[in-house]
C-alpha cells in the first residue's frame, strides 16, 4: 500500500490524472514459479491489456520487462531496460519503463532513480491531445 500511495502522490505533483491510470500487479495468477501458473499469470495479464486497452504500461523492475516481452502480444515490439525511457510497445500503447518500486523504496539513492525515470510520466501525460 506505501508504493500505491507514493505513486498517487507523485501522480499528483505531475499533474497527472490517476483516474486515467490502471494498476495491476497480476497477483491473482499465483505463484509464479510453478509453469502452470507462469502460463495463467501470462494469459490473464494479456486479456487485461486487451479489456483496459491502456495508453501507457508503467513497466516497475526487469522483471515486468521480461514478462511484458513474453506475452508476445500482436505487433508488439520487443522492449528494453532502459529507465526512463518512453517507447511504444504496441500501436496504441506505449510502456514507461522505471525500476521495482518495492525495492526502491527503503533506500534514498534508489529512491531517486525511481523517482527521476517515473518523471517522465508528466511530459508524456502533457503531451496528449485534449479530446
């Protein structure tokens, strides 16, 4: 709950919306170690992104980075850990690419870093169309 509520804070001094933003951490797909599960973890996260259609995937840690390129969703692009980084990863979403909240937090150099590549959220956030 800190890192969510780090996050809706920082949303805040952005100026982003945090309506126009959707979490997930795909723990409803269990242990992730067990083949059958990965698989599940895999299946539900891709039917996710399907339904919410989001416009920008906060990719926290290598880990997510990983996992975002084994979906291997249609026309997708293979994506790289590199902070900070805006890319497109499929038409009509793109990825944000920062390190693991969760292991950020307890140290202010790491906390830092998070802090910086997540940053980039605002500029691509001031930069869409008003509809």
């Amino acid at each position: 709950m800190v890192a969510g509520a780090a996050i809706m804070k920082s949303c805040q001094r952005l100026k982003v919306d945090p309506l126009q933003l959707y979490g997930t951490n795909v723990i409803k797909c269990g242990d992730v170690r067990e083949a059958s599960s990965q698989s599940k973890c895999l299946a539900h996260l891709r039917r996710e992104l399907a339904i919410v259609e989001p416009k920008i995937v906060i990719a926290m840690g290598e880990t997510t980075v990983d996992v975002l390129n084994d979906l291997k969703l249609p026309l997708s692009r293979p994506l790289e850990y590199k902070l900070g980084e805006i890319v497109e990863f499929t038409p009509g979403t793109d990825v944000l690419v920062t390190p693991d909240i969760d292991g950020s937090l307890d140290e202010q150099r790491l906390k830092a870093g998070f802090w910086t590549a997540f940053r980039a959220l605002g500029n691509w956030y001031e930069a869409i169309p008003p509809y």
